[in-house]
C-alpha cells in the first residue's frame, strides 16, 4: 500500500506563506482523489482541499482564495500552497488519497504554527 509522508510544516508569520508537500511511496496515479486535513488543538480534523485525478479542486471555504493545492504525478507528490496565513490557520496538516483499494493510513502529519 501507497504511503503518504508530509513536509513543509514550521513557523511562520501571520501574512506569509508557506507550502507544503506530500510525497507518496508509489505512483499517485491510481488515486481518485488527494487531500489536505488539518487538526488545530483539542478539535476535530476538517477537511482543507482536496485535488481530483483530472485537477478538479475543492476548498474549504475558510482557505478559499488563499490556498491552492496540487498534484505533480512525475514526482508523486501533492502540494498545498498556503499564503496570506492567519492565527486560525495553526494545526497539524495532514494528506490522504483515495483509490480503488481504499483510502490511505494517516501519516504524522506536519505542524503548522502561524504566529507574531
């Protein structure tokens, strides 16, 4: 099975950007559908974006606008671009993709912390 390791996480300013990446084990082909989750402390993890095998795109409406998510299939790797963060942003970011097989385990994450 695919596994999914994300980077890019740290801290940043409010206002700045940052992307992130996650680098699949195998190709990323086979998935339907990728996306990025995040948890914030003590809360639920919530869907971010999620990227179709023909670039179809759907965002959340509290990142719409200033996030862009992505998906290079010659790398195996899908990326979130985060720019204009904001406090709210803070959370642990997470990917998962989707097959025919079934969805793929959840990685550790990455941390992202947005603060002054």
């Amino acid at each position: 099975q695919v596994q999914l390791v994300e980077s890019g996480g740290g801290l940043v300013q409010p206002g700045e950007s940052r992307r992130l990446s996650c680098a699949a084990s195998g190709s990323i082909r086979s998935f339907n559908v990728m996306g990025w989750y995040r948890q914030a402390a003590g809360k639920q993890r919530d869907l971010v974006a999620i990227i179709t095998s023909d670039g179809g795109t759907f965002y959340a409406d509290s990142v719409k606008g200033r996030f862009t998510i992505s998906r290079d299939s010659a790398k195996n790797t899908m990326y979130l671009q985060m720019n204009s963060l904001k406090p709210e942003d803070t959370a642990v970011y997470y990917c998962n993709a989707q097959s025919a097989l079934g969805y793929t385990p959840w990685g550790q994450g990455t941390q992202v912390t947005v603060s002054s």
